[in-house]
C-alpha cells in the first residue's frame, strides 16, 4: 500500500494536532495500517473497532491492525482517548469505517447514494468538530494484484466551521465515485441497505 498526498496530510495534522481518517470497506482496508510509518515521527495512530464475539479472531484482527505500530481503540473509550492524547499534547490520527450501516432511528445524515436514499453514520464528523481535526478520505486504488494505492483526500480543513452533516456528505459523495470507479473493490456483501429511513405518522 502506497499513500499519496502525505507531505499536505502531515502539515495540516502536525498544524491540528491530530487528524480523522475516514475509510470504508473497500479494497484491503485493513492495509489501511500500514499507514503508521508514512505519519511524521511522534505521531500515533489509532483505529477505532468494535470487538469481535470470537476471541482467537478478535486478537488476530488486533495483532494484524498494530503490526506496524497502530493501536486499535474500541468505539466506546475513543472519546476518551482523544482527550487522554490532548491533554499529553501528542498527536494522533483516528481511523473510522465509516460506511458502516446505522440504525434508522439513530441516524442525522441522510444521502442520495448509489440511487438509494441511505443512512451515513456521523462519528467522524461529531469527533473531527469537537477536536477540530483536518478530516480525510483514503482513495484506494488498486494498481495489481496485491498492490494498492490509497490518496489522502481532504474534506474538510476547519470541521468548526462546516454546517451539520456537510463533511459526512462530502465523505458519501467520494465513496460513491471510489466505487463507481472499481465496483468490485467494495464489500457489497454487507448489507448496506438493511435499514430504510423512518417516516412519521
């Protein structure tokens, strides 16, 4: 995995003091790691996830994801951790599949996607405004079999000053032209369309 657009993607995270990446299933994300050794040094990278039922499969995924040096926050402590890491002035970057499915009652953001109206979960929107957090979108690309490359996308420099669900929309849009670009690198398989929106009355 090659990633393109660092010397940008470093500036403005170093300027920030951390960054929100934005990532979705597709191609080989969990390569999304290796991007641990193309941040500047003394900064951590942290991968939010949810832990698996299965615990021989939950530390693989875990030994997988901070081979290179990452660590992997669950989504109930991230909160906390970002503001552990601030207080400590050490910046950071936070990893997010955002193209999760979330629930109709739950979810803000609402976007015409792939011809279907489709719920978008907001995490890293919520967490790059409290923070003020430049946020990023990986473009991947595949090159070859086994070879990627994943361009750092920007979304949003200053997330204060955007309007609600601006950057989750910008976020959907890319994705959308990501696979429309190479359909079968995204994990259709998931379900995505599982819940419909709630209407009232």
């Amino acid at each position: 995995m090659v990633f393109e657009n660092m010397e940008e993607t470093n500036r403005l995270i170093k300027e920030a003091g951390g960054g929100i990446f934005m990532l979705a299933h597709f191609g080989n994300w969990e390569w999304m790691a290796s991007i641990q050794s193309w941040l500047d040094k003394g900064v951590t990278e942290l991968n939010v996830y949810r832990r698996l039922k299965n615990k021989g499969m939950d530390r693989l995924m875990l030994a997988i994801r901070g081979k290179r040096g990452g660590e992997c926050i669950e989504k109930q402590r991230i909160l906390r951790e970002m503001v552990r890491y601030r207080a400590e002035k050490q910046p950071i970057t936070v990893g997010l599949l955002s193209d999760q499915k979330p629930r109709p009652e739950v979810t803000r953001t609402w976007v015409d996607f792939l011809h279907q109206e489709t719920g978008f979960l907001d995490g890293g929107e919520v967490l790059a405004k409290k923070f003020g957090y430049p946020v990023f979108y990986l473009y991947i690309t595949r090159i070859n079999r086994g070879y990627y490359k994943a361009q750092m996308r920007l979304l949003s420099a200053t997330p204060k000053e955007t309007k609600e669900g601006e950057i989750t929309k910008a976020y959907a849009k890319v994705l959308e032209e990501n696979i429309q670009e190479q359909p079968s690198m995204w994990l259709w398989t998931h379900n995505r369309w599982k819940y419909q929106k709630c209407v009232n009355g």
